[in-house]
C-alpha cells in the first residue's frame, strides 16, 4: 500500500481560485524569510521552462535561490541531481508537452533513485493537474506554484533532510516578495516584473486562476532594481505583468499608474525600455503620449487583440470593442508614426461564424500588424468558455488559421521592407543559431537582423545598414 502523505499536500481549488479576496498585499523581503544555504553543495540542478515571459523570469528567481543553496547547474538533465520542470497552463498543448516530459523522466528516476523530480510554475495552480499528478505521477518529489517560489529552500529541506514528498500550492495568491536572487539569463537585457495576476477574466483563459489577483511592487522598488541593472551594465529592459497597464490599479494609498511609471523610467539612464503584455481597454491616451516622447522608450508595441468581432469580443469577456480598439490604434500610429504593432488572435472561438472571422481578417488587414501570435482556440478546464457551445469544425479552424496566416505573414514582410536601405540600431545578442559567423540582434521596433561582425560586438549597440528585408528577419552590414 502507498504511503500517506496527505499531511504534507496542500493542493489548489478551482472554486477558492475564482475568489477575489480583499486581504492586503503585503511586500516581503525574501532575507527576512529564509535565509539557509549549504544543502545544495555537490549537487547539480536542471530547469526546463515552458511558457512565457513570466514563466522565464520565475525560472531566473527560481535559478538564483538554488545557486544561493549551493546547487551548481547542471548542462545535461542525465547528469542532474534536482529536475524542476517550470510548466505553462495557457493551452492544452503545453500541458501535454509537460506531461510528455515527466513520463520520459521516470526513467531517469528509475536509474537514480536519489534524483530529486518537480514540477512548479501555472500548472500545478490547476486543480485538475496537481490531482493528475498525485495519481499518475508519485515519483514526482515537489509540486508547488506561481505564488510561493520563495518557500522552495523549506521544501528542498523538507525532500533532501526529510526525505518526504511536498505537494504545496496555493489557491490565494501570494506576497510580493522582492530582493529574490536571480540568475539573469542574458547580461545584457532583463526582465522586470512590474506586477503579478490578472483581473481580466477573459472566458478562454486560465491565468487569472494560476496567477492570482492582480498585485503591483511599489514604484520605489520597480526603480531600485532598474538602477540596479544599470550600474550592472544591463542595457535594456522589458516590464512584465500579465496587463501591464493595469498597473497601480490596486494601490490604495498613492495615485500612481503605468503611465506615471513610464515616466519616471523615461528620465534614468538605461538605454531601451520595453513592455509586455498589454490589454486595450487599459491602453489609454496619456500612456500613447508619454511613449511618444522616444528616447529610451521604444516603438514597438505588443497590444492583444484577439479578434475583430464584437460578439466574439463579447463572449470572450475581452471588455473592449472593435472601435475602441482600432481608435487605439490610430492614435498610436498618430503619435508614434514609427511605431510597430504586433498583436494575438484566436481563430475557432466556440460559435465563430464565417462573418464574424471575416471581421477579424478586415481589421489585421486595417492596423497594418507587423506580426501576430495565431492560436487556435484551446480549451481550458474551469473557464466559462469550456462550457460555450462550438459548432465550428477543426477543419473550418484550420482553414481560418491559414487564411489569417497568410495575412499576418504579409505584415511580418512589410514590416522589415519598410527598412530596407535604412540603417537602424541593433542591440547585438549573440551569434545566428544557424551560422556562427554572423551576428543577430534586434533593433528599437524588434526587427531581428543578422549580420557580419566580430564577436567583441555582442552586447553592444551596432548601427547597421539593412540590405535585404525577409519575412522574419533582415540582412545587412555593419556601418564604420
């Protein structure tokens, strides 16, 4: 018979998840918590991250705790001795990928009984998955969430010291926890969470319930790290929230907004500002302005739009509509004339109609986006939208698919034709993955382009005069 380890599980609830509380946030300071290292000394660890942007900075925190404990990483997942695996829950494919990959690990853990299994990140915050896992899954060692990586020393203990099973994820987010250590995967550029949880509970999505409430840092931490990241040499970086212009929403005690933030990072010494993700109905008119004034702020915006439909917007609980989005648009473009817009679309939304569709293709084909994020529509336990009606064929989906592909590519080549001939200025990431020889890096609007270089350039501002426009990237020459 299994042994018990109920006393040690504390495992989410889809119906406590959809709850609002009206519990303050507190802010924490993760050295003021737990502050234990040495237990990790002469073991390896290995993280492999599916999903976001929010998923990669996690990882970056989740890197630095273990290299605070003395765990070392390791290249190989043969040769680790700690497997966490830092999981997505935003379509079904990701799951699936994760759960793929934990059934390949079992032989890992066959082969060496002392390897320490994890899974962490969006998923476990599913109700369904962590059950899954308890069930299918009992060689996986610890399961915790999006809301409590800053316990992971205690659970760590708890497996290594104990030699117990942790199952810990909570369906009520958590603190703000700053002063994290981190292990910035890039020197150069780096990401800063500006805030955490969503509000918007779109009908198709998930992230509300795996992220929790939406939660601001407070400005004057925001700026530290920043000023941080300056004087570490760091040159750009990208605010992250689930809605980043929802920001200062849930402060009580100060009027301070996305837009007042933008502003003050406006005036500090840090070469490229970026920002991800937006949500229209929040993208308002003073926030247009202030990255209207250039500088460090660039002009590339990723503003979702989903589709182009009012009744689909509707059903999807988006809280914007067509017009107002595409007024949003032109007053980008107005203020911004050099401005790239990128966006996300589902397609086969349960009960699209071919009209509806069609409006989506009209309105891609109005905002002249300069690239997208197409999905199919995938759906997810525990939202209303798992419930809608569909009677749209998978094949009727992937025809939508194609024919808004074909537009969508269209924009990604306008968008890189427009600077032919030009030269713009490339923040140099590395070498091409597919040719070490040539340098590859982004410019202001994030337009990849690979070109010929030494490798004393990478991590450096390079101008560089585009020769050749492709779809998803352009080619050029180094200028002087």
């Amino acid at each position: 018979m299994a042994k018990d380890y109920s006393k040690y599980f504390t495992t989410p609830s889809i119906k406590d998840a959809r709850k609002r509380k009206t519990k303050e946030t507190l802010t924490i300071d993760y050295n003021d918590y737990y502050n234990i290292k040495g237990f990790g000394k002469n073991k390896t660890y290995r993280i492999e991250t599916f999903g976001c942007q929010a998923n990669e900075a996690d990882t970056e925190k989740i890197s630095g705790i273990l290299e605070q404990l003395e765990f070392t990483e390791s290249k190989t997942l043969e040769h680790a001795d700690l497997i966490l695996l830092n999981t997505c829950a935003v379509r079904e494919n990701a799951e699936n990928r994760v759960f793929g990959e934990l059934g390949r690990l079992k032989q890992f853990k066959k082969n060496n009984p002392d390897l320490i299994l994890g899974v962490c990140g969006c998923m476990p915050q599913e109700e369904k998955v962590t059950n899954r896992i308890l069930k299918k899954f009992q060689y996986v060692d610890l399961v915790f969430g999006t809301h409590n990586i800053y316990k992971l020393p205690q659970y760590l203990e708890t497996v290594i010291l104990s030699k117990e099973r942790v199952i810990e994820v909570f369906s009520e987010e958590g603190n703000i926890v700053e002063n994290m250590p981190r292990i910035r995967e890039n020197t150069k550029k780096a990401w800063v969470n500006i805030m955490f949880g969503c509000d918007e509970f779109c009908t198709y999505c998930i992230v509300p319930y795996t992220r929790g409430k939406e939660r601001s840092r407070l400005p004057e931490h925001v700026k530290e790290e920043v000023k941080e990241l300056i004087l570490e040499g760091y040159q750009e970086i990208t605010l992250l929230g689930q809605n980043v212009n929802s920001y200062g929403n849930d402060f009580t005690d100060i009027d301070y907004k996305f837009s007042d933030l933008l502003t003050d990072l406006h005036e500090m010494d840090i070469a490229r500002i970026r920002f991800t993700t937006s949500h229209p109905k929040d993208f308002n008119l003073e926030t247009v302005k202030i990255l209207s004034k250039g500088g460090n702020l660039m002009p590339y915006i990723h503003l979702p739009v989903q589709s182009g439909s009012n009744e689909v917007l509707k059903r999807m609980n988006r809280k914007y509509t067509k017009e107002s989005y595409l007024e949003l648009v032109r007053n980008i473009y107005k203020y911004i004339p050099t401005a790239s817009l990128t966006t996300d679309i589902i397609v086969g939304f349960p009960g699209e109609t071919e009209e509806q569709f069609q409006e989506t293709l009209d309105l891609v084909k109005e905002c002249k986006f300069e690239g997208a994020y197409t999905f199919i529509y995938s759906k997810r336990e525990g939202t209303p939208a798992e419930h809608y009606e569909d009677n749209v064929t998978m094949e009727e989906k992937k025809q939508h698919l194609y024919k808004l592909n074909k537009i969508v590519n269209d924009g990604y080549l306008r968008g890189t034709k427009r600077f032919e001939g030009k030269i713009v200025k490339v923040l140099v990431d590395g070498f091409s993955k597919n040719n070490d020889a040539i340098l590859a890096g982004y410019t202001e609007n994030n337009k990849l382009v690979n070109f010929s270089g030494d490798a004393s350039l990478i991590g450096t501002f390079v101008e560089v005069k585009v020769t050749t426009a492709k779809t998803w990237f352009m080619l050029g020459e180094q200028v002087g």
